[in-house]
C-alpha cells in the first residue's frame, strides 16, 4: 500500500468515527433541550408555590394569593392551585397550608437542581416523588409534562 492509499484509509476511518460518534450526540442534543425546558418549568413552579407561601405567611388574603399562584402557573402546572392536591375546606388551617406550598417550593426546586447534574431523568423524577410526598398531583407533583 502506497503512501496516498494509507492516508486515505486513514482518513475515511477517521471521518467514519466522526460519524459514529454524531449519532448519539444528535439523540443527547434533544434530551438536553428537554431537560433544560423542564430545569425552567420546576425553577418556574417552585417560585410560584413560595410566592404563596409568602402571601399566605405576610396575612394575604387566600383568594388574593390564588390569583397570584394561578398567574404565576398558567400553563405548565395541573389544575387551579398550580398542582397541589387540595379539597375543599382543607385549609383552614392557615400553617398547613403554607408548609403544602412550601413543600411544593421544595420539591420543585431539588428537581431543577438534580436535572442541573448528571442523574438521568427517571433518578429526578424518583426523588421528585418522594420530596412532594402526595400534596402535589400526579407522577410530577403537580407538573404538566410531556414533549
């Protein structure tokens, strides 16, 4: 084999490998794009759920601080209190209220952080569950999600 021959071979294996290696790259571009989409909707979540808190903490009124969670929430959370499992009457305790959203705050947060590292997303979605321990609706405490 002549000196050109070699360093065509040489050359295809090389841009073969670079092929190759583009393939999974392509699959983890789009995993990247929905694990930022989602970072953006627990970070969006867990502000709306303490700005409840604080509304509810500084002697809001509970209708006024609805208003606030539901506009902060449109669009990415289940129902009309951003996600959180509520039935009538339920809070008429103002402190377990604020603890629910604080809760919430919490598990929404731990989730944005886990899904910044490395963990894959069944690892944040496992430790997503625990953290809402059942105040929040659904498999992502409250979350609308799908891509």
């Amino acid at each position: 084999m002549d000196r050109t021959t070699s360093s065509t071979s040489v050359f295809a294996a090389f841009v073969a490998a670079l092929i190759m290696l583009s393939i999974p790259f392509a699959a983890s571009a789009s995993d990247d794009e929905h694990r930022q989409e989602d970072i953006a909707k627990h970070r969006q979540i867990a502000q709306a759920h303490e700005i409840a808190a604080r509304c509810l903490q500084s002697g809001g009124k509970s209708a006024d601080c609805h208003s606030q969670l539901q506009k902060a929430c449109k669009g990415i959370a289940v129902g009309d209190h951003c996600g959180l499992r509520t039935r009538a009457g339920e809070y008429r305790d103002n402190s377990k209220h604020i603890a629910d959203h604080q809760t919430m705050a919490k598990a929404h947060t731990n989730a944005a952080i886990c899904l910044e590292g490395s963990a894959p997303h069944s690892a944040c979605e496992a430790a997503l569950k625990k953290d809402c321990g059942g105040v929040g609706v659904g498999k992502y405490c409250g979350l609308r999600h799908g891509h």
